[in-house]
C-alpha cells in the first residue's frame, strides 16, 4: 500500500490518498531469485568453485562462491582487494600464456578456458582451470568477462604421478631393448670367434656394428627425461667415435672432422634409419677408402635447411605460402673413390643396398660425388 498525502492552497493536510496494489506475484518471483541464489552459493561454496565478473568499462570486479577456501582470503578482503589480488598472486610465468589468450578471446569474444597456478594467502601454490566466456555488446565489442575458477591441485598432483610411472615405464623398456641388443651383439662377437675367414669375420663385424648403432639409441632415451626425441649430435658423436674404437686396429692416422649442427631433435622413426646410413657409409670408408694408404680424412655433416613454396589452399581457389625444412647429412671421405663401375641405383653390397632401402623409408634423396675421394649426401624432410 503506498500513502500519498493530499495538501490544500496553504499547504494543510486535508486527506490522504492509498493506492494499494497486489504484489503476491512479484514477492514470489523475488523468494524465487532469493531461493535460486541461495542455491548457487551453496552449490559454488559446496563444490570448491568461485565465480567472478569483470566489467572491462569499470574496471572492476565482483567475487562470490568458495573464496577462503580458493584463495585463503576471507570475502571481504577479496571484495575490497578486487582484481589486484588476483593479478598479484598469479604465477608470473602464467601471466604470460594468459595474456596472450586473454587477449586473442578478448578479440572475437566467446569462451576461453585456462589453467594457472594462484598463489594463496599463505604463500602456498595452487593448481586452478579458470572457464570463463568474454560478453560481447551490440558494437561487436567485448564489455566484460565472467567464469568460474577451480582447485585442481589433486588432479595436477594425479597426472605428475601418472606421467612420472609412464615415464619410468618407457624408460625401462629402453633399458630392457639396449641390454637385449647388447647381448645380441656380445653372441655375434663370440660366433665371429669361431671362424677364420676373414669375409665371415666382416660380416659378423658389420652385423654387430648395426646392432650397437641401434642400442645407442635405446641407451639414450633410458638415461633421458623420458622425451622420445634425442638430440641428433650426440647421438651421432657417439656412434661414430663407437665406429672408429671398432676399427682401431687398422694401421691407418684417420682424422674425423664432424660438422653437425646443434638442436636437431629426431624421434625413433627418423633417428634409426639415419643411425643405420651413417654406421654403413662410415664403416665403408673405415674398411676401404684409405686402403695403401697412412692416413686420411673422414667429414661427417649435418644441417637443416630452411625454404619456403606455395601450395593450393583447401578451396584451390589461391596458392598459400607455406615454411618446410629439410635436412641434408653429408658423409665424405678423401680416400681412394668409389670403384669405376659401382651403380648406386643396384649397388651390390648388403650394406649399400641397405643405405638405399632406409634412405627411401625416409623418403629421401641420394646423391654420389666422386671426385677427390667419395662424398655421400642424403636430403629428407622430417613429417
């Protein structure tokens, strides 16, 4: 009921007027919004979640939802502390990432969903998936955000245990290949013992010498951090000076000079083919290209090269300009050549019909020089 006073000329009350109006409706729809609220703040508090506004025309933000147990502050702290609070204890490494997404959603609006780590009241760290969406005017222009933020902290504790037992998996089951291939390659030294053919002996050598190439690799990824990519350098250093300890016992002074270029990282796929190329062209110089000879020089290199081309789009109505890289490994030697009727389209050794073969598993490219020794050069990209 709403009173209204009625005044004569001289201002003295003379009646009132009532104007009485059913609001039953109305106080409904408001015990509902005040029962539906309720519910939501039970629901947000009860679930360990706090929900936020920011209205980027105020600058300013609003808070509700499980806030001291998030955030170690109480209510009124965070209501009076606004976004600083949350801007403050945000991992700076963080912050980085999220301003990026922030402002690439902030562009053409829509949802966004992150994970950051909070730093408490208490100086602690926290895991929390911030889902939230940007709300787009009638301009097309973003005017605030709201979203939800969560504690993961359990689940990120959960997927660092999973990850470290996946890694320690892999990592055994290097280990357990390269031992296996080492006992592999200790049986063919020991049956190579048993012959006095100097031709079977190569054999058993050149076999043993492939097998340790690919035990090397195994080795590598069992004393990684469980990454199943290796840095190629190191790899090949080590095959290579593996290769040159082999063939020691020749009477010959034979420099190595390795040119390979740093953070080439290949995965198994690439990095055994490639391992198995090089353990036979550089055994081959080893064996052949310094034969009556005292010394000689064997150069190793690899690099990776970077061009650019066009292809059709999806709708081939224009060309894209598109970035590929291809690595190009060249083994050389200035020994005595190739001999005069090798054909490197049907070589006759095992070892560089076997060169052949990995080079087309890598869908790559050989090329032969042989002028002033032998230069091997061997191009492919890596998918």
């Amino acid at each position: 009921m709403t009173f209204s006073p009625i005044l004569d000329t001289s201002k003295k009350l003379v009646s009132i007027s009532v104007i009485s109006r059913d609001i039953t409706r109305s106080k409904r729809v408001e015990e509902k919004l005040r029962k539906s609220e309720e519910r939501y703040r039970i629901a947000t508090e009860q679930t360990g979640q706090v929900v936020y506004e920011y209205d980027l025309r105020t600058d300013k933000s609003s808070w509700a939802g499980a806030i001291e147990e998030v955030t170690g502050y109480s209510f009124e702290e965070f209501q009076r502390f606004g976004k600083e609070v949350w801007l403050k204890n945000i991992h700076l490494t963080d912050m980085n990432s999220r301003d990026e997404k922030f402002q690439s959603a902030r562009k053409t609006g829509g949802r966004f969903k992150e994970e950051l780590r909070l730093r408490k009241k208490d100086r602690s760290c926290i895991y929390v998936e911030n889902n939230g969406v940007w709300l787009i005017g009638d301009n097309g222009q973003p005017y605030g955000a709201i979203g939800v933020l969560k504690d993961i902290t359990e689940r990120k504790k959960t997927e660092y245990f999973l990850k470290s037992i996946e890694n320690a998996r892999k990592k055994e089951i290097h280990h357990r290949i390269k031992n296996n291939l080492q006992v592999i390659s200790s049986l063919l030294d020991l049956q190579a013992d048993k012959f006095n053919d100097t031709k079977v002996v190569e054999a058993f050598r050149e076999s043993q010498n492939r097998v340790v190439s690919m035990a090397l690799i195994h080795e590598e990824l069992h004393e990684g951090k469980g990454s199943e990519v290796l840095n190629s350098s190191k790899y090949l250093e080590r095959l290579v000076e593996n290769l040159f300890q082999t063939y020691k016992s020749r009477n010959v002074d034979i420099r190595l000079n390795m040119d390979l270029e740093e953070n080439i990282f290949f995965g198994m796929d690439t990095l055994v083919p490639l391992g198995l190329i090089v353990n036979e062209l550089v055994s081959n110089s080893l064996k052949h290209a310094f034969i009556d000879r005292d010394n000689g020089q064997i150069q190793i290199k690899l690099y990776k090269k970077e061009s650019s081309g066009y292809k059709d789009n999806m709708a081939g109505s224009k060309q894209e300009k598109v970035q590929s890289t291809s690595f190009i490994l060249i083994v050389s030697d200035n020994g005595v050549g190739m001999p005069g009727d090798f054909d490197l389209k049907n070589p006759a050794s095992l070892g560089m019909q076997l060169v052949t073969t990995l080079i087309d598993q890598l869908e790559g490219k050989l090329e032969l020089k042989k002028d002033n020794g032998t230069e091997f050069t061997v191009k492919f990209r890596v998918m």
